[in-house]
C-alpha cells in the first residue's frame, strides 16, 4: 500500500521517492521563493538526500493507522520528470491529525497541476488507507494554496494562536479539513 503505491491522474503519477529522485527535487525545492509559505528552512543538497533516504524508510513503517510519514514524488507523464511533491503526515501542531501537503516547481503552477495531484491523493487516502479526515495548514497570504484547499472541498477550521514556543513558526496558520464523507 505504501511501498508500491503507484497513483495515475490524467497528466501525472504518484509516486514514492526513490534514490533516484535526489537531482531533480532538489531543483524543485531550491527555486527561490519556493519556501516563501513553508516554516522550514530551505534544505541543502545533502538534505534533499536524507528526506529521500528517511522517506523510504518511513514507507516500510507505514500502516494505514500509523502514517509517519508519506513523502510522494510527483511526475510529469509525458517526460517523466519530477515536478514537485505531495504527501500525508501527522500535523506538526496536532499530531494525531494526518495532514496533506504539496509543492510544484514554478514552471508548472497556474495549470491545476497541484489540485489534480493532491485531489487524487485525497482519495487515496480515504479510499485505499481508509482514513477518516484530512487536514490541511496554510499560510494566510497564500493565496494559490488557499485556492487548491477550496478546489479539494476543504473547509477553514480555525487559525493557530498562543502556540508553545517550540510551534511558534505555525503562529497564525489557516487550518483546514474535510473527512470521508464529504469527499464521495
């Protein structure tokens, strides 16, 4: 289920991160601004290695009520190359709550890339690991993203306020949800 997970959209795959993936997501993740809404710093080279390697190791742990972490590839069909990510998660903030996340090289955004990427991942999510709800964190002034939450039928929730200072960085973000069924 998470080892072999193969997820086919009209224009992309889904895919886990293999070894081979380290040259083009590291260009993915190193075009400027590309960090501009994430509370992460931007990673290094060798970084981009260790999510890889760390990502692989967390598929062979996964289970469909223990998700430590899901990081998938996303392909562009036609030329086969890595365009970006999307991925499940516990929330940084309440880790029992599985969240989704995403990120497209500049190159590719304005197409509907994202939201054919992260729609098909929902309901794999729901349909294949059976999970019951999925949340989303958004920066306030990200408006794409805020776009893609709406595509996906996600609806606000609440805004992160008075945060333990080890969760500072997730002040202010947008939280959002939806669960199964209203996904069907």
């Amino acid at each position: 289920m998470f080892l072999n997970l193969h997820i086919e959209t009209e224009r992309l795959v889904i895919r886990p991160y293999a070894l081979t993936d380290l040259d083009e997501l590291y260009a993915v993740v190193s075009e400027p601004g590309f960090y501009q809404f994430i509370p992460e710093g931007v990673p290094s080279r060798d970084d981009v290695q260790q999510i890889i390697e760390w990502s692989i190791q967390c598929n062979q742990k996964n289970t469909p009520t223990k998700i430590h972490k899901l990081n998938l590839a996303i392909v562009e069909k036609q030329n086969q190359k890595l365009i970006g990510y999307c991925g499940l998660g516990p929330d940084d903030v309440k880790e029992t709550e599985i969240e989704i996340y995403y990120g497209i090289s500049e190159a590719y955004r304005g197409q509907g890339i994202t939201s054919e990427a992260t729609k098909a991942l929902m309901n794999y999510a729901f349909y294949k690991i059976g999970l019951l709800k999925i949340i989303a964190v958004v920066h306030p002034e990200n408006g794409a993203s805020l776009r893609i939450l709406d595509k996906l039928g996600m609806n606000y929730e609440y805004t992160y306020n008075n945060l333990n200072s080890e969760l500072k960085d997730f002040e202010g973000l947008l939280h959002y949800s939806i669960d199964a069924k209203a996904c069907q």
